[in-house]
C-alpha cells in the first residue's frame, strides 16, 4: 500500500489566465429558459443560477480562499500509484486525539475549514483542552488536488487503507475517524476493517441504507419518516447519484466544459442544502457556514481542478460495489458514534443506527444543521465530534 513513503509540502498558486477563463466562460453561458414550476422540483432555478453567475464574476474573489488555504499545512504523499492531497493540523494541546476526517461529493475540504479551530483548539471556542484533536483532512482520489486514479479499484475500501496507510506515515498509533456522504461511506470501511491504531469511527449519515432499505425497521412514527425521506431521494432526489453510478464520463464533459454546469450540477444535491444555498444568493441569506463566498470556494476548486468527471467516478464504484455485495457487510471492529442532523437526506432514527452498528457507542440528534452539517454547523459540529469520542481517549 505504500510507493517512497515521502511527504512533501504543497502550495497552491493559480494563474490569472485560469480565473479569466473561467470568467469568459461564466458570461458566455447559454441560458435555458426558465423552469415551469415555482419551486426546484424541475432542477436549479434560473434566478438561482444567474444570481450565483453574476457574483461569481463580479464580488468572488477566489485569492481570499487560495491564501486560506495556503495559510494551513498543506501536504502531498502518494499511495497506491495516487498522490494523495491533505491538510494537517496539529492542536496547541499536545496530548490531543489525532482524527482524519473525509468529505463528500459535491464537497472537498472547502466543507471542513470552518471545523477546524473548534476541533484543534477547543479552549479557544469555550471547550475544554482534553477534547482537542489533531486533524488531517485528505483530498478523495480524484477530487481536489489529490491526484486522479488511473485504474479501477479506488472504492470505499482501499480508500479506507490508504488513509490507514497515511495515519501510519505521519507517525499516528492511535486515532479516530469521521466522514459524511463519500466520507460516510470511507469511514464506515475503515470501521469494518479496524486498522491498527484506529479506536473509533463517527459517521452523520447511514450510507449503507441505500442498499438495506427494506432491512430498516419502520414501525414508530419516526422509522415511518425516515423510510419516507429514503424512498423519496431514491425517487424523486436520485438522478445526480444515478447518473454517476452509471454513466460518469457522460456527465463530466460537461462539468469540466462549463462552469455553470458544474455549479448547477453540484447546486442540485438535496431540498435541504439547495434551498439553503439558493437562499443565498438570490436573497444574501445565510445558513450557518453556507455562504456565497465558501459554496463558491468549493464549486471553484472543483472547477480549477478540473475533478468533476473523476470525482464522479467514485459514484460508479460505488454502484458496483453494491451490486456485488448483496449479503451483510462484515462486522464492524470499533465503536461507532453517529449524529442526526435534521435537515439530512434521511434523518435517521436511533434503531437504524443500532441495526446497521451493533457497536454504537454514541448517539445524539441536534436541533439544526443538514447534509454539510461541517460546513452548515462547524461548532455545533464540532462539539458532537469531541462527545462522541470523549470515552475513547
């Protein structure tokens, strides 16, 4: 699992011809007309879609969010044939928890930042310093500045051992896990291969009930609502995770060929974070940490990076794994903790939780925060990542 072992520091410098690329394509946009229905069940609304355009061109300033990222320990190593993207951050507090933690599709580490002054430096947020962790947040292969996969194979589980492979390099012996959507999936992976070193896992979304739908109990009322929500994304919410399960290639020449395909296309994930991020632009309203600045930040790097078809890829494998592991998953090794954001796809009761981990060891759901719950809620976030895993320490 490993090539030379060396890390090396990364640095990023983008060009002025790239951002005026991206301009000219921005204001060369061919417009549909506009949707025949008032809300988004027909997808991204085209006031939504020319507000994001207009600032985009005008007020965004991309430089603001290359120097926070370079402003953080950025580094590069490579597993596998892939060169793996990460930011480290070690805690003022020496005796802190080390936690990588993976985001999701169609996020990047972007979604994290704001997560990481209340995770590192706890007592500066009114915590306490013995929850302090430190953190590494890698870049998925093919996302971001992590480097593209170019050979089959790059699913949940060997994604899982390589970031095992990157806590080892860094000197890790002990440490957690934490991911939501793509990340869920990972993490869930490594919790069932229980590396050494690895004490406990904490996920915000049941990424296996996609395939165990019909497994779930749904007795109680809130059972009934979470099957609900499941059926209804895998009905009406379905078509960008089929598409890319399915035909990735396809949809990429298009997010790699016009930026405000990419954007719409990464805009139309689920109610929840659409409206939210609809809201604002069309209107400046904010939820939390979803600015017009910060989803901008994410749908940018996607952008200058040119990731939107290999990152899509990763939904092809996914789709193949599941066809092909129709039985029960092997057992998990480790305690698992798990948060139930209410604005989540399916917001998931505490007996799908128990059903799906045997070894749940922590279990809360909170008043606010969705799908990007990091990004939405980064304190709030935050604080249920140092509860779930206070007892591990």
């Amino acid at each position: 699992m490993s090539d030379d072992n060396e890390i090396y520091p990364f640095r990023l410098d983008t060009t002025k011809e790239a951002l005026a690329d991206l301009h000219d394509r921005v204001a060369a946009t061919r417009w549909p007309s506009r949707e025949l229905v008032d809300d988004r069940s027909q997808g991204v609304q085209l006031a939504t879609a020319q507000a994001l355009a207009r600032y985009w061109t005008t007020d965004y300033d991309w430089h603001a969010f290359e120097a926070r990222l370079n402003d953080l320990p950025q580094f590069v190593t490579t597993i596998d044939g892939v060169e793996i993207h990460f930011i480290h951050v070690r805690s003022p507090h020496e005796d802190a928890l080390p936690l990588i933690m993976t985001h999701g599709w169609p996020g990047s580490v972007a979604e994290l930042l704001g997560s990481i002054g209340p995770l590192t430096d706890p007592t500066a947020y009114g915590g306490e310093a013995s929850d302090a962790f430190h953190l590494v947040l890698p870049s998925l292969p093919g996302y971001g500045f992590s480097g593209e996969p170019t050979a089959l194979g790059w699913e949940n589980g060997p994604i899982a051992q390589a970031w095992a492979e990157l806590m080892r390099r860094l000197g890790y012996t002990r440490y957690v896990a934490q991911g939501g959507d793509v990340g869920a999936a990972v993490t869930d992976a490594m919790g069932r291969q229980g590396p050494d070193g690895l004490l406990g896992i904490h996920v915000n979304l049941l990424a296996l009930a996609i395939g165990i739908k019909d497994m779930l109990p749904a007795d109680t009322d809130q059972e009934k609502a979470a099957h609900e929500a499941l059926g209804l994304f895998m009905t009406d919410g379905f078509g960008y995770f089929l598409e890319m399960s399915t035909r990735p290639q396809t949809i990429g020449y298009s997010l790699l060929d016009s930026p405000i395909g990419l954007a719409s296309w990464m805009l139309d994930h689920d109610t929840d974070s659409y409206y939210k991020m609809s809201r604002a632009f069309v209107s400046g309203e904010t939820a939390g940490g979803l600015t017009r600045d910060s989803i901008l930040d994410n749908i940018t790097l996607y952008w200058l990076t040119g990731t939107g078809a290999s990152a899509a890829r990763w939904y092809w494998e996914f789709g193949r794994f599941l066809a092909a592991h129709q039985g029960p998953p092997p057992p998990v090794q480790v305690p698992v903790g798990f948060t139930t954001f209410p604005g989540e796809i399916w917001a998931c009761p505490r007996s799908w939780v128990e059903a799906v981990y045997p070894t749940m060891s922590y279990f809360n759901e909170v008043d606010r925060g969705g799908h990007f719950a990091a990004w939405e809620e980064p304190e709030l976030f935050a604080s249920e990542l140092r509860a779930a895993f206070r007892s591990l320490r």
